[in-house]
C-alpha cells in the first residue's frame, strides 16, 4: 500500500524535476517492496489480497514512471511504447483467458522476471543520472534502455508462444478426456 501512496507523490515531484526528492521518493518504494516480501515470506503471513496487490503496484509503479520519465523527456517516447504494448498485451491475455476459465495459472517467465529486472534497473539509472551524472552512468542509462526496447517485446512473444502451447495442450487434454 504504501508504493501506491508514494506514487502520486513520486510522480509529482519529477513532474516539477524535484529529482533528489523523486529519487529519494523511489528509494522508499523499493524498499517498501522488498521489506514486504521479507516480512510476508519471513512470518509466513502472505494473504490472497497481498499476492495480487503487489504485482498490481510494482506493475502501476513501474508503468507510471515510464510514463512520466517519458512526458519529461528523459526516456524515449520509443522504449515506453515498447514497454506498456507489451503489458497490456500480457494484461488482455492473462484476463481473456482468466475469464474464460481457459488457463488460472498465469506466472511469470524466466524471460519475463529478467525484463522486469532491467527495467527496474533502468528506471533507477535514468533516476540517478538525474541526480548524479556521472561519466559513465549516462553509457549505462543508454544501454539498459536499448536492452529494454529489445527485450520487452522479445519477452512478449514468449509469453504468447507460452499460451498458444499452454492452451493447445490443455485442448488436447480437453478433447482427450471427453473420448
């Protein structure tokens, strides 16, 4: 709950390119995040609420600030379309076939977790070159957005790859077992 209440703030402040706040703002969240995980994994006290609410705000979180890196023009428009095409992809698929009652068990890919990784990371180098530029940083900003513009539509093909397989098997199952 807490990374959904820093993030209007967080959006805010880059916004009006306050970037030590937005940062230090970022920080909070990611922390928030991993404190979370620890203390529902280390007291055994994970809820069916907080299994879809986390993804629900690492995924708002992560989206918003590609939207906003964006309008403030230091993420190309480019990488951003790439990015949120490929969510709400993944976010029509995985509803479809939750609605359908096709497939219930949607988690992510290897591919997946690694794309989210680089954009984590890529959000906080542009977020920190934005605080500190530094030789070098600006060289790692540029390659972990490129890596993102290649990766997220590479890990979108897998995830459909992975459902037309998915639900083939499981049509095959299906008109299997009424034989």
């Amino acid at each position: 709950m807490l990374r959904l209440f820093v993030l209007p703030f967080l959006v805010i402040t880059i916004l009006y390119r306050h970037w030590g706040l937005a940062f230090g703002l970022l920080w909070v969240a990611g922390v928030s995040d991993g404190l979370d995980g620890l203390l529902a994994r280390k007291l055994q006290q994970r809820t069916t609420l907080g299994q879809y609410l986390d993804p629900i705000a690492d995924k708002l979180l992560l989206s918003t600030l590609f939207v906003v890196l964006t309008h403030v023009g230091v993420i190309p428009r480019f990488v951003t379309v790439l990015v949120l095409s490929r969510d709400a992809g993944i976010l029509l698929i995985a509803t479809l076939l939750f609605a359908t009652g096709t497939l219930r068990n949607f988690p992510p890919s290897k591919l997946g977790k690694l794309n989210t990784l680089v954009q984590i990371l890529g959000v906080l180098t542009v977020m920190t070159w934005e605080v500190l530029p530094r030789p070098g940083l600006e060289d790692l900003r540029s390659a972990l957005l490129w890596t993102i513009a290649v990766m997220a539509p590479m890990s979108a093909a897998e995830y459909a790859w992975i459902v037309i397989h998915r639900v083939g098997i499981q049509d095959a199952l299906d008109g299997a077992s009424e034989e």
